[in-house]
C-alpha cells in the first residue's frame, strides 16, 4: 500500500470509531504523518516497544506510521548510551492527537500555542486547518525541535517553532485563542492562563502525582482564572520541568522499618487501586501531594506512600489471594488511610468517570472538584 492508501485507510478508521470529526478529516487526509518520523521508531504491537528501522524494514515502517499507535521517537531525552529506559519524545496515538484537537474546539481565526512540538505532526494538522501563520509550538529539546522545523518545511509548512521550556508558554504572540498541550503537567503553569485571550481554552493532559491521567479543558475567563471538565483518560510523557522524583526514603524513614510505624490492616488492595487508571486517577486528585512506588518481594508488592512535605510515610503489603493487607503508617499523617479513604469515596459517588471531574486554576494554584466547581475533592 502506498502512503496515500494508508492515510486513507487511517481516516477512516478514526471516522469509523467516532474519534475524527469532518473539521479535521481534511487535514489528517492531507498531512504525510510518515514524513514527520525519524529513520528508527519503536511502536507497541503487543509485547512492548520494538524497533523499526526504515532502511531495514520500509513496509512495516510505513504500516507503523499510519497505525493507530502512539510511536516513540526518543528516549530518555536523547542519552546515547544505549539504554532505553523512558520514552521521552513521540509522535501521540492519532486517536489521542485528533480527540484533543475536537476537545480543542480550534476555528480558523483563532490564534493556537502547541506545548510540545515533538515530531511536528500535530502542528502540521493544525497549520493545515488554521494557516500556518497562526500556529506556534515550543519544544524544549534542541535536536526534536529542530528535526520537527525541518520535517514541518519539507511537509510544505511554515508555523513559528520556538525552541525552550513551554511551561513558560510563548508571550511573543499571546494572547492565544487555544493552548494545546501535548505533554502532561501535573500542574497547569500560570504562563498558560495569562497568555489565553478571555474565552479561550486550554487543553492538556493532567498526570497527578499517586497516578492515573486525563486530559482537561479549561476555559479561561476575564479574570484569568481556567476552569473546566476532564474529558477523557490519558497517558502521555510528562513535561520535563514537572517530574517528579520524590525523596530518598532515607529521608522518611533514617532506621530500620517498621520504625515506629503504627500496624493495622485493610481489605482494600493497594492493587486494586494500580491496577485501575480512573480509580488512581480520582484518589490522586484528591491527594495532589502524595505519591507512591512499589517493590517487588515474593510474590506479592510493597506499596509505599510518602507525602512531599517529608512529613509521613505509609506501607500496605498486597499479597496475591490474602483478603487482608499489612498496613504500617509513620508521621502526622496517615497517609493509607487517607487514599483508602478516597478510594471509597469515588466508590460511593458510583465511580464517575473521568468527566464528571474538573479542574479550577488561577495563577494561585489548581483545585479539583467532582460534578460542579463548589464541589472540590477531598
Ligand atoms: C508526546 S510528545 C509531543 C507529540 C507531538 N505534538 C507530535 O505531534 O508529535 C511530547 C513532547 O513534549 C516535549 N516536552 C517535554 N517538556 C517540555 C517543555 N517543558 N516544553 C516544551 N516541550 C516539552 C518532549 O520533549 C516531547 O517532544
């Protein structure tokens, strides 16, 4: 097949599923997503990232390029030392990519800032609808933002490409009509809210720290407060000022555990709460400053929650087959006990989706609420 063939065939499966609305249809039908990709990609067909490189495989190469697959394009922010630990740049899911362009709500007319330039497709679709001449997008890698400026030129299209940190935004042509994001924040940076024109929008995916993703929209009044409903679950690479690595748990805990860790048990499985995305999303929302990770021992994993004021710190062992869990909590907080208790409260709220969630943001801060903005999350 050739690439035509295949873009064809891509519209009409995103048309097909509901995701690719007729604005946009024209610009997926016209841009060569293929021309935005290096030499060597790695997709996910089942099984984990494998590589594919052009020279050696040109069929698979153009049938990954026209798949509906998110395709990592960098990792670990460009180390060349052979490891592959983090994808850190890509070309999104097209499903993802044309869904946020709907959630976008962008007209010709309107003025777009595209956080995360990555490969260029994206602004490409958006200098196909709105002219280039209205479309910037930042990208704070020197060697992706430059390999996209010339991917965007050879595709036939001139948008602004900035190269440095978007969680900055780009004031040289605020105010904007729509602030599109295309990597996730924790928390929205206030540059985007001063630089949307009242009545526009922001769209980006949210990754709060305990876990879970979704995408916002955010619409921006005259007192530059953002405020709005999520719209769908995502899972995108994070901005790269906003990672988080948490403190040694040295920090937490300086002698052996248990410390002087209070013991109790739960029926509820810290699994139970991994293993769902909207679940760890709405109990991460309600608790923006607590985070986890997991360790292996046995058969089972140690989940240990910490809060970044360095105050507390909590383990829950899940143990495959027990209907009881170990947990042990140390410090004024009592950090399980707290995400348990937003896990039953999103269960007895019937479990909403992520829509009924939504964000405030003023350049103070960002509050979450369930169903209505006087309604924030405990
Ligand atoms: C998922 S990719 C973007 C996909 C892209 N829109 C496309 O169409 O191919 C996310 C990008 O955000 C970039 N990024 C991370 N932190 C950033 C920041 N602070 N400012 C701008 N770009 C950032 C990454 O380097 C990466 O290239």
């Amino acid at each position: 097949m050739s690439p035509d063939e295949r873009r064809a065939a891509l519209v009409a499966a995103l048309t097909e599923k509901g995701s690719l609305s007729p604005d946009w249809a024209p610009s997926v039908a016209a841009v060569p997503r293929h021309a935005f990709l290096p030499e060597t990609i790695w997709a996910d067909e089942g099984g984990g990232d494998a590589e594919c490189t052009r020279s050696e495989e040109p069929e698979r190469w153009l049938r990954l390029a026209y798949s509906d697959l998110p395709i990592t394009t960098q990792w670990d922010d460009g180390a060349d030392d052979g490891t592959r630990s983090t994808p850190t740049s890509s070309a999104s899911m097209p499903t993802v990519v044309v869904e946020m362009l709907a959630d976008l709500g962008a007209e010709p007319g309107h003025r777009v800032l595209e956080i995360g330039t990555g490969t260029g497709y994206n602004a490409a679709l958006l200098s196909h609808r709105l002219g280039a001449e209205m479309v910037s997008t930042v990208e704070v890698d020197a060697r992706v933002s430059a390999r996209a400026r010339t991917a965007l030129r050879g595709a036939g299209y001139t948008p602004e490409v900035v190269c440095g940190d978007g969680s900055l935004g780009w004031g040289v042509r605020a105010p904007y009509d729509r602030i599109v994001s295309t990597v996730s924040v924790r928390h929205i940076p206030p540059a985007w809210l001063i630089q949307t024109r009242p009545g526009g929008v922001i769209v980006s995916p949210v990754s709060p720290l305990l876990g879970g993703g979704a995408v916002v929209r955010l619409r921006v009044d005259g007192e530059g407060t953002g405020s709005g409903r999520f719209t769908r679950s995502s899972a995108f690479m994070m901005l790269r000022q906003q990672r988080y690595e948490g403190a040694p748990v040295d920090d937490y805990l300086p002698g052996e555990w248990p410390g002087d860790s209070g013991r109790s048990w739960t029926e509820l499985d810290p699994e139970a709460i991994g293993d769902d995305w909207l679940a760890q999303f709405a109990c991460a929302l309600a608790l923006p400053d607590v985070y986890y990770r997991r360790n292996g021992f046995g058969e089972g994993w140690t989940w240990w929650l910490f809060d970044t004021a360095v105050t507390s710190w909590a383990t829950v062992d899940s143990v495959p087959g027990q209907s009881w869990f170990e947990v042990r909590q140390s410090g004024p907080r009592r950090l399980w006990d707290e995400v348990e208790g937003a896990y039953r409260r999103w269960e007895s709220a019937g479990r909403p989706g992520y829509e009924r969630y939504g964000l405030t943001v003023t350049p103070a801060g960002q509050t979450a609420w369930l169903d209505e903005p006087g309604n924030l999350l405990k």
